[in-house]
C-alpha cells in the first residue's frame, strides 16, 4: 500500500511552485511587517493593500510562503471560526449568532478573493458530511443538528441507507449533511497565488528570512533588519517572538496519506457524486476529501506531541502511523482494495486550549497576533488576519466588540506537565471513542474548566 509513496506533501510536490523570492538584506523600513509568509501573514499584507492601500507592507518568513501548515493541510475551508458549532455554543452563546454570521461571510469573502485574482485553486463549495461510523454517533449528531437548527443552520440528519446511497461505506450509520459551510481548496495553491496577489499590490516579501528576534519594533534576520511602525504576528505554530506567548500554543503533527488517483470504476463503487468533504464523528477523528484528479486524501485521527513542544521535520514521518491510516482507510472503503498511496506526509498545528484562534496586542498596540487555530484555520485566518488590522489600527468593529476576540484562552502548564496532560487528554479521548463516548473524569473536569486539547 505505502511501498511506492513518496514522503513529501502532495499540495506542495508541484512544478508550478513559484521561485522564491529575495532575502531580507541591510536595513530596511516599513509601515507594517508580517512574520509568516502562510495563510494569516498572506491575508494579512493583502487585506492591509486593500484597506489601506498607502501601507509600505513587508512580510518576513523564514521557509517559503505556503510550506508549512498553509500548504499541507486536508484542504478544507469551513465558515466556523470556533473550531465547530458545538465549541463555539459551550463558550459563547451569547454571541454565537454573530460569530456565525461573520464566519459565513468570511468565507464568501475568500471566494470573492479567489475570482478577484484569479487564484487557481480548486474552490469547491460542496459542504460536508460529518459521518457516524459508531452507534452513539447518531444521537450526538441528532442533538447537534437540533442545536444548530434552532440557530438558523441549514443542516440535515442522514440514516444509514441515505447517506451510503451517496458516499457508501459499510462503517457508515448515518451523517449530519451541511451543504454550505465548507468549501474544498488546494491549499499550496492557494498560498501561491494569495502570494501573487500581494506582489502584485506592492507588498515587498522576502523568503529565507527568519526572524531570530524582536525589539522594539525591530525586526532582525541573519542577514537584515527591519524597522516597522506596526507588526503582525502570523507565526501559527512556531515560536511567536513575544515570550509572553510560550504557554499559550502547542504543536501537535498530524499525518496524512493521498492515493493515487480513482479509476472510474473505482469512483462509481463508492459513488460520492457530490464530492463533499468528510469527517467522522469520533474524537480521533478522521477527515478526507477528493482532490481535483479524484485521489482521496485521507488525513487525522492519531494528533501527535512532542516533549517540550519540539518541533523537527523528522517528525513528518511516522511509519506505524502512516500504516495505521491506510488500514483504516481500507476498513472505510474495502471495495477499494489494492489503489495505492503516491505521497506520505506530515505537518504541525497549532493548538490552543479553547480549540480556536485567539487575538491581541503588545507595545502599547504596536504589535498584534493571531494564533491558536487548532486545525480548522483555513478559512479563520482571513478572519483572524482583519482581527489584526483592526486592532494594529486602532478600529473598533464587529469583530473586535466580541468576547472571543477579547479573551485569551488558559495557558498550557509548563513541561512536564503539560505533556503528561496532553498525552493523558488522548488517551481518554481515545477510551471515549472506544466506551460509546462515555467521558471519564478527567475529561469531564477539563469540560468544567473549559480547557482541552484537539486538532
């Protein structure tokens, strides 16, 4: 199955992958710098041109735009900014309508964006099926979509016959059907041509440039420095350059698997006409998708930490994981014995205790950040990256009024108890799953506490 796999992210292994660009050089000047050259950085220098059009706009990252989690993730762009409706409901109910509002126009947004410039990049507005593949599945799922029903979502109950009539699986049992708050997108491709649109607008980028530290709005490099009236911080994962900030993320790998592409035969045995995205309803959970050319990519359940918060591209490959996903992958679909993986590859997320992004400020309002997206921030970025804007240029909006923006998620506990916490939080995830979802106590006392950790 993985004989012929090549250990390299399928979004990225691409010959359109534009040339880098220069290295941050000398000394240089700017009205706003951006740390991070993925998704919240790119949205960031892009909405900054179109806002304020007059901005000398400079992005620093320390690889190449797009390589890190931007362009490796699963591809899917969905409307909530909570990390889910039922997250979103535990925290802030009061405000959720709104929440979901802005999240379904952010998404619209990015469609806009990506016929404004012409990004070429597989938009796909097909929604998503959230499958039931255990039987305590289906009454957390009917309770879901009662829940989010009563708050406006268009979002339908499947039986077991209804949804493998469209997508057939003998692991499925039912599904919660949501046929617009997900679109599909080829993530690489999409960074790249964000990218393209900033160039485009005069935003000077400068690739190969990793920012080693920051004082006083002075931003040093191995080779340059850059003085900025204001900053924005889009680091996701990797050290956020404020120390404050340590405690406050995590990384987490998760691993992914594509296949080669279906035959039609292949495709009409498992059907998935409408081409939605899918996730199962587990805690460790699976997602998958087709891709432009029908391969499946096949991604999740097994989010893996490293003491110390470490992050190292050895990581990106784990052989007893990646065997495990294709076993699954066949127990999911076994009319699809024998297709084969062409690409094996891993990336890190940043996790935060209350499963979504997270906003603020340092130097007296001169810098900003944006971190925290727990695994569901394709979409949030554009959001997070308006957070941003707003709050780096003193505006008060909509967005900033709200309490998800104004309040910061609990820290992780330093080493080693934030490992064994975390380490403790999968196993009984994973003894959930395994016990018809009960919850044990530890699990609940986080569910108290309002903590947790996901991916």
């Amino acid at each position: 199955m993985l004989a012929d796999a090549e250990r390299k992210v399928f979004w990225l292994d691409d010959p359109a992958a534009p040339e880098p660009t220069d290295q941050l050089i000398g000394e240089q000047t700017a009205d706003l710098a951006i740390v991070g050259g993925g998704y919240t950085g790119l949205w960031t220098a892009l909405r900054a041109k179109e806002r304020y059009p007059s901005l000398d706009v400079v992005v620093l990252e320390a690889s190449t735009c797009g390589s890190a989690a931007s362009g490796r993730n699963g591809g899917f762009c969905a409307a909530s900014l909570t990390h889910g409706f039922g997250n979103g409901l535990a925290r802030w109910p009061d405000e959720l309508a709104t929440i979901d509002r802005l999240g379904a126009e952010n998404l619209a947004a990015i469609g806009a964006a990506i016929a404004q410039y012409g990004i070429d990049c597989g938009w796909e507005r097909t929604g998503e099926l959230t499958v039931a593949t255990a039987p305590h599945h289906l009454g957390e799922l009917a309770e879901e979509v009662a829940a989010r029903q009563a708050f406006g979502h268009k979002v339908r109950l499947l039986d077991a016959a209804e949804v493998r009539a469209d997508i057939d699986s003998p692991t499925y049992l039912g599904a919660l059907a949501d046929d617009s708050g997900t679109a599909l997108v080829e993530p690489a491709k999409l960074a790249w041509g964000l990218r393209r649109a900033c160039l485009d607008l005069g935003v000077r980028i400068h690739e190969h440039s990793p920012v080693t530290s920051l004082q006083n709005n002075l931003l040093h490099t191995a080779t340059g420095s850059l003085r900025a009236d204001r900053i924005a911080l889009a680091t996701n994962a990797f050290p956020p350059l404020l120390r404050r900030l340590s405690l406050y993320t995590v990384p987490v790998y998760d691993l992914v698997l594509v296949t080669e592409p279906l035959s039609a035969e292949q495709l009409t045995a498992i059907g998935w006409r409408h081409r939605q995205g899918i996730g199962d309803a587990s805690n460790l959970f699976h997602y998958y998708r087709l891709t432009r050319d029908n391969r499946i990519v096949w991604g999740g359940y097994t989010p893996l930490y490293h003491f110390g918060s470490r992050i190292d591209p050895a990581y990106e490959q784990r052989d007893s994981i990646h065997s495990m996903l294709a076993q699954h992958f066949f127990a999911t679909f076994p009319q699809l014995e024998g297709l084969r993986f062409t690409h094996r590859w891993g990336g890190v997320i940043d996790t935060s205790t209350r499963f979504c992004a997270f906003f603020g400020t340092a130097s007296a309002g001169r810098i900003a950040y944006a971190l925290g997206y727990t695994g569901l921030g394709v979409a949030a970025t554009r959001f997070g990256a308006d957070v941003m804007l707003d709050l780096l240029y003193g505006e008060t909006t909509e967005r900033t009024e709200l309490r998800m923006v104004r309040e910061r998620p609990l820290p992780f506990p330093p080493e080693p108890l934030r490992a064994a916490g975390i380490h403790l939080t999968r196993w009984s995830m994973a003894r959930a799953d395994s016990q018809a979802g009960y919850r044990n106590p530890w699990l609940r006392t986080l569910d108290r506490l309002g903590l947790g950790f996901d991916f």
